[in-house]
C-alpha cells in the first residue's frame, strides 16, 4: 500500500516524518551513527531484506540525510554516509533513546549514553540554545511561526482552547 507524502505540509514535525517516519529508516540512521556504512553491514545488523533496505537506503539519500559515495569501481560497489542535515538528527535519535530507556526497558538499559572524557552517563534533554533551560516545562509552548497557513493557525489555537 503507497502511503500518503506529508512533505508538502505546512508542519515541520510531518515533513520530518515524511523523510524519517519509518522504522526502518531510523534504525538504518543509528546504525550509519554506530558507524556502519555498507550495504552488507546495514542488511546483517538490521536483518533486513535486501529489497526494503534499498528503498529505504534510496529513500534517505533522496531525502538528503544519506549519501551515496562509491568505493570500489570493480564490482561498483556503494558506502552510505551521514550527511549534515543526517548528522543533524543526532539529537532525535537520542531523545528517542532516552525515551524508549524511560519507558520501554523494564529489564532495564541496553544502551546507554556516556561522556566519553569522564565516562559519566549522560541524561540528554532538549533545551533552550538562548538560556540553557530544558523545554519541557510549562513556560514553553508551540505558536505559529511567521511563514504559518491558516490550518497551523487553527490547529495551534484548537489545542489552546483546549487547555493544552
């Protein structure tokens, strides 16, 4: 079944979605951050079937968060590479990481994240780049920004009446 693009959406959280939103795309991103890069590599860590893990593979790459760089001309062989706008998605991924810790480990963590100068585990939030503060609390919330349609508008008032 061809699911509906979101990429024409006003909203940022759908468009990033239409580039990220299936599982197999995220796990294929935190293996390229583990530092795999090849096929070979991404197919045996994922256990993922050759043909879904080319899709998913061109899909990252047309959505611009891998790149397709050849290393070998005899076979033509490919290496798959985080790029800016990939390497950008760290912060996602460890939020999710944290998250799925919180709530979906009741045996506890597998993986955890660490400061590799102190060896100190880290407790990653989201804060505020102006002030420091974590985002979570109360004192944020979401408007509409200044290129913003009248459905966003909607959408954002519907949710204050709403008391959210």
């Amino acid at each position: 079944m061809q699911r509906k693009s979101l990429g024409n959406t006003q909203c940022p959280i759908a468009r990033s979605l239409d580039r990220v939103g299936e599982w197999w795309s995220i796990l294929i991103l935190r293996d390229a951050f583990y530092g795999l890069t090849r096929f070979d590599q991404f197919e045996q860590s994922l256990g993922i079937s050759p043909n879904m893990l080319t899709r998913r593979l061109n899909a990252l790459v047309e959505g611009g968060l891998l790149e397709r760089r050849q290393y070998c001309a005899h076979p033509p062989r490919f290496e798959y590479v985080l790029t800016e706008r990939g390497t950008d998605f760290r912060p996602v991924m460890l939020a999710l990481l944290a998250w799925g810790n919180k709530h979906f480990a009741p045996e506890g963590e597998s993986v955890t994240l660490v400061n590799k100068l102190t060896g100190l585990v880290a407790d990653p939030v989201l804060v505020d780049r102006a002030n420091g503060q974590p985002v979570s609390g109360p004192d944020y919330e979401m408007r509409a920004g200044p290129a913003a349609g009248e459905r966003i508008h909607q959408r954002i008032a519907a949710a204050r009446r709403a008391g959210r």
